[in-house]
C-alpha cells in the first residue's frame, strides 16, 4: 500500500481519489476548505452519485487538507488533478496551476513520482522535467465524462502513460489494480504521444458532434427529418449508434478548451480539419440563436445552463454561446437554473420557480428536453432528438 496525494478534488480529482483509496492511503489536498470538509464528511464536493455513494458507503482510506505538508510528506505517488483552463490571450492551456503542484510537491517529497491527470499541452512534460531536473514527471491522461468519472475509471477503455521505463510501468500496473477490470489494454509511450492522445482523442470526439450538428443544421434549414437521416447513416456499423444527438453545440470543460489546444499545436503543421472544427461549433451556435430569433417571440426563456443532465457544471455550455448571441440582438431573456441562488446572472433575470419560469416564457429553449417540462412541449425548442447526452 502506497501514500498517495491527489491534489485537486473536481470531478477528475475525486473520481482518482475514490478509485485508489479503495487499495491505498490517499490524502487529497485542495485550497477549497468547503471542498475539503465535504471529503471528510464524506459527502461529495461534485455532483456525481457514484461518488456520493462511495463515501458515504465504502470503506475507503481517505482523507482531505488544505496542509500541503500533510499531504505531500511521504508522498509515493502524487496525482495531479488541477484544472488547466485555455488562456485565449496567451493562445494555449494555463498551466501554472500544474506548475504550482510540482514545485510544492516536489520541496516537501523530492523523491515522489508526479502523475500529471490534468490536460497539458504537447511538449508540457518534458518541458517540465528539464525545467524541475526530474525523470519522475509523468502525464497519464484521463479519458472520463463528467458525472461517470468514478464509473470511467473503474471500468477504463484503456491505460495510457507518457512513461516506458519501470515508472510508467508501475503508474499503470496501479490504475489497472484499482479498477475493477481484469483486462484492460495498456500503452506505455512517450509523453508527447501521450499528450497527443488526449487532445486528438477529444478533437475526435468534438468532431463527431460537430458533424451530426451539421447534418441537423442541413435537414432544419431543408426541412428535412434530422432523426430519420441520422437513424440511416448510423446504422452503419463503421459510424454506430452513438454520440450522434444534436446539440446546440460541443461544450463542458474538456472539448471546447482542448480542440483550441489541438489547433495551436497545429503550428506551422498543414491542416484544415482541425480548424473546421474548431469553427464549425461557433457557426452551429450562430445557427442555433439566428433560429430561436427568426421566431420573432419577446420573451425567451433558456432551461438550465449546465451542459448535461446530472452535472452541475455549466463551464463552457454551449448554451451560454447562444445566449450572448441572443442577448447581443437585444432579446428578452429569462433563466431557469435551480443551481444558481443569485437573482440575475451578468444583466439576464434568474427564476428559481419552474411554473413561474414556464408562464413567463414565450418559448423555452433547451439543449437537453426533460421530463419536468414535458407538459409544455409547445413551447419547446430543442435540437434534441433522442433525449439524451451521448
């Protein structure tokens, strides 16, 4: 049993603290007190019930502090797990926060293997083992979704670490035990493939939105059915049946920032493909609003701001793309979003009363239908096709 730190308790953060407490002592650190206390109360910071249940009803061995010495002291392995958010100015992720962990980690335990579980840009890692005089700095990226993250990585699609020494080795042979698979195909490889993994492999997912985006975009302004033509192109076992309900664009925390990413990474490299879908979300977003205005209705009412169902993120929800452009044509806006207490939201009124929200609105629009406003379906508009995320 090894002492493991993990250091930021998001969605990644906890689902990687809950999953290794199970087999090892965990010590996850965090500046956000309440962050913290929800821990060691064992009730769960993030909205994920998988991970409410497990603290609440596992045995794990885990703690939370906001003391970096009590976390890092001994310290075998330290998970990083910190958001790295894309600075538009500087045109790449905002690393410093990664920055931070490894020189802080590193003073208290210089002998601890630094697993970096955050988003990086390619070339980050070896960057930072010059820059911090360490071979022990490994990107091992995660590939889960926001609100089955702890599910994601007890049943991992594969284990990929930037490391083919001993070291990767052991960070994998760590991840596969905790989980709850026998088998599970391993890649050890360099960083910068590593790195490169997780940015195309959310580009690739972002595409595949951005397409079927498009194909309803095509049937809407054709009058076409979108869900018949998009029934008949996935029946196609080389596309599936998956990953294919329109949207009003691909948001959340990963795939916005990480194409961006991509793109930049793309530097003096031929391309066109990244490009388009960087700009294809942006178009789909103009669609979407020039749509909901061509309706000609005074006042439109937005249902929830987070970007999926059981999720209490709205970072990056491609809704609040439509928004800005709706409230830039001098629309009347109302939001429903139980989440949110404040009575209005950068200038837009809030309602907390979903009856009182519904009689108010002239038309709902919402990225994601639901049981609770079935009843006004009239009033709905909705790109949504099968009622769900994926």
């Amino acid at each position: 049993m090894a002492k493991i730190a993990v250091v930021g308790i998001g969605y990644v953060g906890m689902a990687n603290a809950v999953m290794l407490s199970r087999q090892h002592e965990v010590v996850a650190f965090d500046i956000d007190a309440q962050r913290v206390k929800s821990v060691n109360q064992r009730k769960a910071p993030v909205q994920e019930s998988a991970v409410d249940n497990a603290l609440r009803a596992e045995n794990l061995n885990l703690r939370a502090t906001t003391d970096a010495s009590e976390a890092y002291e001994g310290a075998e392995y330290v998970f990083i797990a910190t958001p790295t958010n894309y600075d538009s100015a500087a045109n790449r992720f905002d690393t410093d926060s990664v920055d931070a962990t490894i020189r802080s980690a590193l003073s208290f335990s210089p002998q601890s293997t630094i697993v970096i579980r955050s988003t990086i840009p390619v070339g980050y890692t070896d960057g930072a083992r010059r820059k911090y005089g360490s071979e022990r700095i490994v990107f091992c990226p995660e590939f889960l979704r926001e609100g089955f993250a702890l599910n994601d990585n007890l049943h991992p699609s594969r284990i990929v670490v930037g490391d083919m020494t001993e070291i990767g080795d052991r960070i994998a042979k760590i991840l596969l035990d905790c989980s709850n698979e026998d088998r599970v195909e391993v890649v050890l490889t360099g960083s910068s493939e590593a790195e490169s993994i997780k940015l195309f492999s959310n580009t690739y997912l972002a595409m595949r939105v951005a397409f079927f985006n498009e194909v309803d975009t095509y049937s809407a302004i054709q009058g076409m059915d979108a869900k018949s033509i998009i029934r008949g192109i996935c029946l196609d076992p080389r596309i599936g049946q998956h990953y294919n309900n329109p949207s009003f664009g691909y948001g959340g925390y990963c795939l916005p920032k990480d194409t961006r990413q991509l793109l930049t990474n793309y530097y003096r490299v031929p391309q066109n493909l990244i490009r388009a879908i960087v700009d294809a979300n942006e178009t789909r977003k103009d669609f979407i609003a020039n749509d909901i205005l061509n309706r000609e209705l005074k006042t439109i009412g937005i249902y929830r701001l987070t970007m999926k169902s059981g999720s209490d993120n709205f970072r990056e929800s491609s809704i609040l793309g439509v928004i800005n452009r709706l409230k830039s044509s001098g629309a009347q806006i109302i939001i429903y979003e139980p989440i949110i207490t404040e009575p209005d939201m950068a200038g837009l009124k809030l309602i907390n009363d979903l009856d009182d929200f519904i009689n108010q609105s002239d038309v709902i629009v919402a990225n994601r239908t639901s049981p609770e406003i079935e009843c006004v379906s009239h009033k709905i508009y909705t790109r949504d096709i099968y009622g769900s995320d994926l």
